[in-house]
C-alpha cells in the first residue's frame, strides 16, 4: 500500500511539474483568396475562438492562430504541423477546416495520456475572418465562442459549447447552441434559435423570431415581428412593436409588452409561472384570460360576456384580435402603457 501511494504520489508530481512548466506557442496563418459575385462561406473548427467581419472588398482574408501549449517551442511546432487549416474554393463557395491529424511523438501522447488528454484536440485554432458584403455563411464550432458583424447574407451557426454574438446582420439567422449564450443586436431578417443550455437576449429585430430553450433567460427587446417561444423554465421578458405571439411555457414568468399590431392570434401560455401582457391605452382586442388557482387581474376597460373565479372573457376597445391567456397556477395580469 505504501509503494502504491509512493507511486501515486510522484506521478501527481510530475503531472504539475509538466503543467506548470508547459507554456502556450502561437503559430500564425493566412490565406487571402479572391471572389466573384455572391459568396458563401463554410467553417468547421472544432476549439478556438471564430471572428467574422465584412470589408467592402472582394476578397476572404483567412487569419488564424495556432495556440499550443508545450513544454518547448520544437514540441509546439510539432504539434502545429499536425493541425492542418484546410481551404477549399468551389463555385461562389469556400470552404474551411480544421483536421486534427494524429500525433506520433511518444513523448507527447505520453503526457498527454497521462494527465488525461487526447490527441484528438491538442491545440486551438482562433480565427479571424474579413468576407465581402454580401457573403453567406455556415460555422460549425465545437468549443469556443463565435462572433459576427455586419453581414449580409444568411448566417447559420452550429455551436458545441461557447457564446454566440452576432450584430447587423441582414439576412436569415440561425443558431444550434448546445451550451453558452446567444446574443442579437440588429438583425434585419427572420431569426430561428433552438439554445440547450444558456439564455437568449436581442434587440432591434425585423423579422420574425423563433425560439426554443428551456431554461435560462430569454429576453427580446423592439422586435418588429411575429414571437413564438417555447420553454420549460425560463424567464421570458419581450418588447414587441409589430407581430403576434406564440409564447408556451412550464414553470417560468412571462412578461410582454406589445402594440397588439398584427392580425393574427396572441396565445401566451404557461403552467406555474405569472403573466403580465401591456398594451398600449388605446389599443382593442378580445380577452380569454383563464387560470386555475392564481388571481386574474386587468387593468384595461373590459365589456364582460363571461366572467367565473378562474376565467375572465370580454372585448376592450373595438375588439378585434383575440388575445388567450392561460396559466395553471400563476397570476395573469393585463396593464396599460
């Protein structure tokens, strides 16, 4: 047993000695490639950090940074080599890749399995990529955060693990983020988000917004457009200038502002959470507002046509849109702005 821990305890040694003095490398890249007419740019990284930024040119300017941590410079360069940036041109296409090739230096893979690490990611690659104006884009990053600014074009985002921040964009958005949050600042175009783990924030979006995430926060702010969320927990906060809403969740607060400016239905749903709707003073519509054991409380001029402990049913205003309002266990409130 002794032997054992002896054992133990030298190899722990080592394994801190090695991470303490393991320093990071940087090895740069670029590529510049020419283009003609409408783009569309595809990326696949699987750690590092992605930027991506128009120029009014006609050229993709691909810089990259190889960041390896080692114990000398040669180790470094010799993991480097072995990440290969692999950039292919096709038709009003370019694709980017980054291939891990497997390591055959004994010594690293030594280390590396000894405190735990696999030759499949030794190293980080960030990019930072300038595209035309009008450019298309398709990432796919498996740990590390992605941002983008001002495009124009559609932009999908595949996302492991890493934020997601994207501002002026024109052009349809969508994002697939498994862990990390999603941020939005002047999309001009339909917006889709389906976010496992993290919370949702935009504003100034015209277009019509999609979200499904079930918890964290989901917070929209001056969206000219139709909302439809789906949740299970989380706290839902909108501001809304244009469009109807679709919003359905489980245990989570709803809080909606909105200009009822749409011709379509208004559904607001959740389980156990509270609701609070504002509308404008001035603004006509037909109530159905229903809740089992919570209280429901309008501060609108209602005409009444039904009316028990848990429903309330009237028109205010001219009437008009219908406007359904549903919560199992939690207060529904309607105010005024």
């Amino acid at each position: 047993m002794r032997k054992l821990i002896v054992i133990g305890t030298i190899l722990l040694l080592l394994t801190l000695a090695a991470g303490a003095s393991a320093e990071q490398f940087t090895f740069q890249y670029q590529k510049i490639l020419e283009t003609s007419g409408p783009t569309k740019l595809l990326l696949a990284n699987r750690l590092g950090h992605v930027e991506i930024s128009a120029h009014d040119s006609d050229y993709v300017v691909i810089d990259a940074v190889k960041k390896i941590k080692a114990g000398t410079k040669k180790e470094a360069s010799e993991v480097a080599d072995r990440i290969e940036i692999r950039v292919d041109e096709g038709k009003n296409q370019i694709s980017i890749a980054t291939n891990y090739l497997n390591l055959r230096d004994r010594a690293v893979s030594f280390w590396k399995n000894l405190v735990g690490g696999s030759n499949e990611a030794y190293g980080a690659v960030e990019y930072s990529i300038r595209v035309p104006l009008n450019c298309d884009l398709s990432i796919d990053n498996g740990y590390g955060g992605v941002t983008i600014a001002q495009i124009t074009g559609d932009v999908e985002i595949q996302s492991g693990e890493g934020g997601v921040t994207m501002d002026q964009i024109t052009g349809k958005v969508t994002v697939r983020s498994s862990a990390g949050d999603v941020r939005l600042g002047s999309v001009e175009g339909p917006v889709d988000l389906a976010v496992t783990d993290g919370s949702t924030r935009g504003e100034l979006l015209f277009g019509p917004v999609t979200v499904r995430q079930p918890a964290g926060d989901i917070d929209l702010q001056w969206v000219q457009g139709d909302i439809r969320i789906k949740s299970t927990s989380a706290k839902i906060a909108i501001r809304q200038e244009t469009g109807s809403l679709d919003l359905s969740n489980a245990t989570g607060s709803i809080a909606a502002r909105t200009n009822l400016d749409s011709d379509h239905d208004f559904f607001v749903e959740t389980e156990s959470g509270d609701i609070e709707l504002t509308v404008p003073e001035s603004a006509s519509g037909t109530l159905d507002i229903r809740s089992q054991a919570g209280n429901i409380r309008t501060d609108v001029p209602v005409t009444i046509t039904a009316m028990s402990k848990r429903q309330l049913k009237g028109a205010f205003g001219s009437g008009g849109v219908k406007i359904s309002l549903v919560s199992t266990s939690g207060d529904v409130t309607v105010a005024q702005f």
